[in-house]
C-alpha cells in the first residue's frame, strides 16, 4: 500500500514533526511534551462513560465517586506503560505484538482490536448523535447519518499536523470541561457531603454492578495501542539521559490529562447525585431522560443546553482518536496503510450500520441499551491488550534498565486480573440469564464455544511471550 504519496504514510511518519531533540529550558521543554495523553484522555470522558456515571450519581448519590479515583488511578498506570513501550522501543502495542505473537494468533487479536474501536465508534456515534437530535430536534436516525459528514472534518484536521489536531482535541476538552464547571455552580453540590464519596463502601449488589460498569467503561483497549503510537510523533535523542527525560514528561503529561477526565467523570456522576438522588429521582440512567430533567431542576434552559453541547463534543473528540488508533492497529499488525479518510470511513461505516438497522427495527427506544452492548464489547477486549503490554515493558532484553521493576509488574498484573475477572463475570451473569429464558441448545453452545475461545486466547496471551523468553 506504499506509494510514496502523503496520504498513506504511516501514522508516525505523518506526524513526526515535534523535534524535542533542539535545546529547550523551562516550561518550553514541558509543553513540547504535552499533547499525547490529551488526544487519549477524551476515551475516558466519551459518551459510553455518561450512561455508568449518571446511573451511579442517580442511585447511590456520591457513594461511587471512589471508583471513578481507582479507575483512574488504573488507567494511568496502563496508560504510563503504554508511553514507556513507546519511547524505549520505539514500537507500538500492535507492532510489538507482531514481532512476537505467532501470525494466526496476531489476527485473532487484529481483529478483537477492530471490534473495539468499532465498538467504541458506535458509542460516539451515538453520543453525537443524541447531542444533535437533543439540540436541533432532529430524528435520532439523521443525526447518525450526519456523522458519517465529520469523515472530512478529520481529513482536513491530519493535514494541519500533529499539533494543531491535539489542539482541537484539547478545545473539545475544554468545551466538556468548562460546561460541566458551569453545572456544578448551578446545582451547587455540598462539599462536605461529595467529599464522602472517597471512602471506600458499596451499598448493596446493584451498586457492585453499577461500580463494575464504571471500570469497564474507564479503561479502553484502543487507548493502550493509540498511546503507544503517539509518543513517538516526539522526537528524541536515543541516549538513556534523554529517554529517561522523555518518560518522566510523558508521565506529566498522562497525570494532567488523566486527571481532567477523572475531573469530568465525578462533575458528571455528582450533578446525577445533587439534581436527581437528592430530590429522590433515582432511576435516572438514560441522557436524554438526564436532558430534558436538568433545566426544570435547576431552573434555567442553560443547564440541558450545556449538557447536550458537552455530549456532541464528547462525540466528535473520541471519535477522531477512534480512527487514528485503527490506523495504528493496521498498520501495526498487518502492516497495511490506507489513505486516513478512507480508513476513517471504514470505521465509521462500521459503527453505523449497526445503529441505523436498530434504530430502523426497534425505533429510539433501545439506543441505551445499545450504548451499553457497545461498553460490554470493549472490556472483552482489555485483557489481550493489557497482558501483551506488561509483557514487553517487563522483558530486560528488549527494554534493558527502562524495563519495570517487579513492584510495578505486581500491580500491573493485579490490576489486569481484577479486570479480566470483572468482564469474565459480567459476561458469566448475562449468559446464565440468557440460559434461563431461552431453550436454543444451539445458542447456548455458541456461547460456550465462545466462552472457551476467550479463556484459551487469555492463556495464550499470558503463556506465549514467557515460554519464547525461555527457549
């Protein structure tokens, strides 16, 4: 697919245009560095986020608000490792686990990261979408055709450069930010009370699910494989000193920017709390339902005007990461560049399709649950992204002395189990509902044969790359 034109250029031959190896002192050298972590923070704050705080805000009040701090603080261990594989080796996750996965196993797992990001597009998509129909009135089903228009908007942003497209993912931020900012003054939480949300506690099961979601909608495989790829559009000198430097800025900059979306979330979670759990609505879940209840609560058209401008910022923010981390996926695994726009109409095509049929079979009525399926497809698909990850930045032999010690290999592979033991039980629960209410014994063997697939591909994710080292 090479031929030399700048349309097709790899991802990081694009936008390798950050030359940090030039003498810089202060606050220069900080903000060349920053970027990055921003274009990866909005998978945090995406649309498919809202649903799980505004359910937690609505029911349980402040009560979750430590989840959404461990879930962070998950995220930024993961996001760190990410940059690390980046920068020391100047791979990305899909590139390193090409290198070392045998190539059947390195399909199954190209094709898991394509359902991701198609499943984290379905989520923008409608987020957008809801956004537009919310704001304009228009039907659900035009407001997702719409969206196949921002395939331009893209193009036109790559062509400015890495810089300039971090700038806009950095406005949209700002937008999300700032709105929710202004919904905290008007619904004027107490403080006392927010600040019990740290503490530990879960109420009841309901609220372990609830938490679960809020985890499992946190932590986003594509993140891990974009983030890899954008570290390197930084170019530094390649002595110890100097990537010593570059993974110490790295880190700043996922500390800043994940700490925003951690920000965004709890604004989020804690307007659901003192709008809706302390006048006694708490079955609030969905965002139209939290839209059009917002303005009469508090009293003014600015609070749903500003949910809902948030909501298509949300959108069109992750969904510009979405496409660049299936760039890298491509590439990466299967060493195949496409022109970025119609790359980003594959994806968004993707999306669409599904959406569109539901909303033509079933009206507007199931778009949450939708939203939800979209959640429940992307934690299945942590585990091959996470373990791979803790597995090269471990190897001495490949990172040297930036490999991570064993404290930190500790606490990766905890976090990865907690998460890989979550999804498995979600996944476990709605299959023993499922075997309850249905007699299709081919069904039910479809889901065993998947369920086993899932738990093979889990080991051999774990197994391979150690039994390689060893021989």
């Amino acid at each position: 697919m090479r031929t030399g034109k700048n349309d097709i250029r790899s991802l990081s031959e694009v936008y390798q245009s950050v030359d940090t190896t030039q003498p810089m002192k202060g606050w220069r050298k900080v903000v060349a560095f920053l970027g990055p972590a921003y274009m990866v923070s909005v998978g945090y704050m995406d649309p498919g986020n809202w649903a799980t705080d505004l359910a937690g805000g609505s029911k349980f009040g402040y009560q979750l608000i430590w989840v959404l701090l461990m879930s962070n603080m998950m995220a930024l261990l993961l996001q760190s490792l990410s940059a690390r594989l980046g920068v020391v080796r100047g791979l990305d996750l899909a590139q390193a686990n090409r290198e070392t996965y045998p190539r059947s196993i390195n399909f199954i797992f190209y094709l898991l990261a394509e359902v991701a990001i198609a499943a984290t597009d379905l989520a923008e998509i409608l987020g957008m979408a809801i956004g537009i129909q919310l704001l304009s009135g228009l039907p659900l089903i035009w407001g997702v055709s719409l969206t196949v228009a921002d395939t331009f908007l893209f193009l036109l942003l790559q062509r400015w450069g890495i810089r300039k497209l971090e700038a806009f993912i950095i406005a949209l931020v700002a937008i999300i930010g700032g709105s929710f900012l202004i919904e905290m003054f008007l619904s004027k939480p107490d403080l006392g009370e927010v600040a019990t949300g740290f503490i530990p506690t879960l109420q009841n099961e309901e609220a372990l699910y609830i938490a679960i979601g809020i985890i499992g909608a946190t932590v986003m495989p594509h993140n891990l494989y974009l983030h890899s790829a954008l570290v390197q559009t930084r170019k530094i000198n390649r002595d110890d000193a100097s990537i010593r430097k570059a993974l110490k800025l790295n880190f700043v900059d996922s500390a800043i920017a994940l700490n925003m979306a951690f920000f965004v979330n709890a604004f989020i979670l804690i307007l659901a709390a003192t709008v809706f759990y302390k006048t006694g609505r708490t079955d609030v879940a969905e965002i139209k339902e939290a839209y059009q209840l917002l303005s009469p609560s508090l009293g003014t058209q600015l609070a749903s005007t500003l949910f809902a401008v948030a909501l298509i910022a949300s959108g069109q923010s992750s969904t510009i990461t979405g496409t660049l981390a299936g760039q890298v996926v491509m590439e990466g695994y299967l060493q195949l560049r496409l022109p970025p726009w119609l790359r980003r109409l594959i994806t968004r095509l993707i999306a669409v399709i599904p959406a569109i049929v539901v909303i033509l079979i079933n009206g507007e009525k199931n778009i949450d649950s939708l939203l939800i399926l979209s959640q429940v497809i992307l934690s299945l698909q942590l585990g091959f992204a996470i373990i791979p990850l803790i597995h090269f930045t471990s190897n001495r032999s490949k990172m040297g002395t930036f490999a991570i010690k064993p404290v930190v290999i500790a606490l990766a592979s905890l976090i990865t189990a907690v998460l890989v033991y979550l999804n498995i039980r979600m996944v476990y629960e709605q299959a023993s509902l499922f075997f309850e209410s249905s007699s299709s014994v081919w069904a039910k063997g479809l889901i065993l044969l998947g369920g086993s697939i899932y738990v093979g591909l889990l080991i051999v994710a774990i197994i391979y790359p150690l039994a390689k080292k060893n021989k």
